[in-house]
C-alpha cells in the first residue's frame, strides 16, 4: 500500500476514507482535519484561550500537541481521581501529562481530587449510592464539575476534551437504543455556553480512536496504554465493541452513523438543545455552579455525603 500523496510505504490505510498514507503525511493530514472540524462546526476563533481536558491518554495528549501546533492557546487541565487499583493508574497518567507539558514547554493545572475533596474516586463511589451503579457516576459528575469550574473561573473561553469518533458513536448508540432524546438532544461537537456553562467542543469527535492512537505513535507521543481499571464490563466498552465489530464489515459505518445523526438534528428530528430552561437554573448556594436542584447541586450533595460517612467511618480508607 502506498501513500497516496507522495508514493511512499504507507503507514496507515484507512479503508473508512479509501486513503493511505505515510507517517509524514499522515502527521500533516490529521491536523489539517482537526482544524477544518474547529472551522465547521464553529469550535473556537484563534484569539480565544482553550482549556483542554487532558487524561494522560493518546487522544488528549494529541488534541494538546495539536492545538499547539495550530498555534491556539491552550492550557491543559490533568485531574486527578485517585485511582490506584493496584497498577497506580493515576499517578501514572499524572505522569504522563505532566512530562508531556514539561517537554513541550505548556501550562498544565491540576486537581487532586482527595486532596481537595477527601476522598478517592473508589471511595467516594463506596460511600454513595452513586457507586451502586459504577465508580464511573459519581467520577463524570465530578469531572464535569471541575472541568466547568476551573474553566469559568480562571476565564477561558471553551473547554475541550479529546472524544473520538469511537467515544461519540459509542454514546450516541446507547442513547438511541433508549430514545434519550433529552441526551440526545445535547450530544455534538459543540455544547454552547449556558447561564454558568461555559463552551465544550469536541475537535476530534470525527476522528477513528485508530487514527488518533496512530497520530501519539507517529509523533512519539508518550501517553498511558491503560484504560481506567474502573471501567471495566462499563456498557459503553460493550458498544464499542459491538460498532467496532460493524466497523470491521462495512468501513466508515461509525462515521456515517455519527454524522447522518448530526444531519438528523439539524433537519430538526430533535427538540433544540436547550431542553432546561434558564429560569430553572439557579447558583448552587454551596458552590455558585448551576444547578436545577431545590437545594445544593448533585456535586455538592454527594461530596457531603461522602464526608460525613467518612468521618463516620473512622481513619483508614
Ligand atoms: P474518557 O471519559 O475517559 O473517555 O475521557 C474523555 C475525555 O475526557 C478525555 O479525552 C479528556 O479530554 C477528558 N478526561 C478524562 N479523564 C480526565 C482527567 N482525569 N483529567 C482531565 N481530563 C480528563
Ligand atoms: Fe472515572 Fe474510570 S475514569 S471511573
Ligand atoms: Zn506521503
Ligand atoms: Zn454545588
């Protein structure tokens, strides 16, 4: 197989787009796309300050190197969740991200979840009936909280994280199995700022997870291999598989399936995204972040909770 461009030994044939090519050009085209995307689906303009949301996995750590690259503005948000389980999974991805900003000379906040709230993700979701259903509630509910905060307050102007085409695919299948239509309402590559939301953009939501694992390989992007140990048996692994499987059959379904949704939505086969009204939306008391709770946010509740049954629970995890 050989580049299409230049004639070279492929690196990467992508049988979903009938192109292949080199390393070089393969490392020119996957940002060229990630800007096009930013450009069509209005993600950001080139003065705005980005805060990207990076895990220590290939798909933030590229979006970063990219955005860079792109000659954006963009600082890096690393928060860490306390996941040990044996193989030190956060401090690795720490790691990761942390090395990462280092050698390419970029700014990278961080949020140590038990040092600033007083438990681990694994103990919070112990403590909770959140963690009935799967450490994996009560950590989105806490990332999306911080990403929110550290992002409006500190004035950037869009919060990006590294979704894939595989991420978005995967999600969007659950939600069209159940007919979320509320979910799927609000599910794209951009979420517009709301009343103390600020903007989220998903630059790489049209890009396979294979491309973006060849783009930190190619570029010699040092990231964490492992998936987070909590997720695993996560259905959303399970619907992955499934599309993957599909994928394998027929080249370019997951992306056909993803945009031909986009297209579906915008002909109007959805309500409009704002499904809560503004004036249900009010400061949380407790931590000024919106909420459509009577009381303190979700944020806030279960964090209390947590607290007290810890203190309850006496020293020692
Ligand atoms: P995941 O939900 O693990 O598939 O991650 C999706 C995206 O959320 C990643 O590409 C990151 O942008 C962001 N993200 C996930 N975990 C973290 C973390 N611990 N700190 C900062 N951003 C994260
Ligand atoms: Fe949140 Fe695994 S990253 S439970
Ligand atoms: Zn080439
Ligand atoms: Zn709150």
């Amino acid at each position: 197989m050989k580049c299409r461009k230049c004639g070279a030994k492929a690196a990467l044939n992508m049988r979903q787009h009938r192109l292949a090519l080199c390393a070089e050009h393969f490392l020119e085209w996957l940002p060229d796309q990630t800007q096009r995307f930013i450009q069509k689906y209005r993600m950001f303009l080139p003065e705005e300050r980005i805060l990207v949301a990076v895990s220590g996995g290939k798909d933030s750590l590229s979006l970063w190197d990219i955005l860079s690259r792109l000659g954006y503005s963009a600082d890096g948000l690393y928060i860490d969740l306390g996941i040990d389980h044996g193989t030190g999974y956060s401090t690795v991805s720490r790691q990761k991200a942390a090395a990462f900003a280092e050698s390419h000379m970029l700014k990278l906040l961080i949020v140590d979840v038990p040092a600033t709230l007083g438990a681990s993700i694994p103990t919070a979701a112990r403590l909770t009936h959140r963690g009935a259903q799967k450490p994996c509630s009560v950590c989105g509910m806490t990332k999306r909280h911080i990403m929110n905060r550290m992002a409006r307050d500190l004035g950037y102007d869009v919060l990006a994280t590294g979704h894939n085409l595989d991420d978005e695919a995967a999600v969007l299948f659950g939600n069209t199995l159940t007919w979320a239509t509320g979910y799927l309402a609000r599910q794209g590559p951009v979420l517009d700022a709301e009343t103390g939301f600020v903007r989220k953009v998903k630059p790489f939501c049209r890009l396979y997870e294979r491309e973006t694992a060849a783009y930190a390989l190619l570029r010699g992007i040092d990231y964490v291999y492992e998936e987070c140990p909590l997720a695993d048996g996560a259905t959303s692994i399970f619907y992955k598989d499934v599309l993957s499987r599909m994928e394998t059959e027929r080249p370019g379904i997951k992306l056909a399936f993803y945009l031909s949704f986009l297209q579906a939505r915008l002909g109007g086969f959805l309500a409009a995204p704002s499904s809560i009204a503004a004036s249900e939306m009010h400061p949380c008391p407790a931590c000024g972040q919106p909420t459509t709770s009577v009381d303190v946010c979700s944020f806030c509740r279960t964090w209390n909770a947590v607290r007290t049954r810890r203190e309850a629970e006496g020293p020692g995890e």
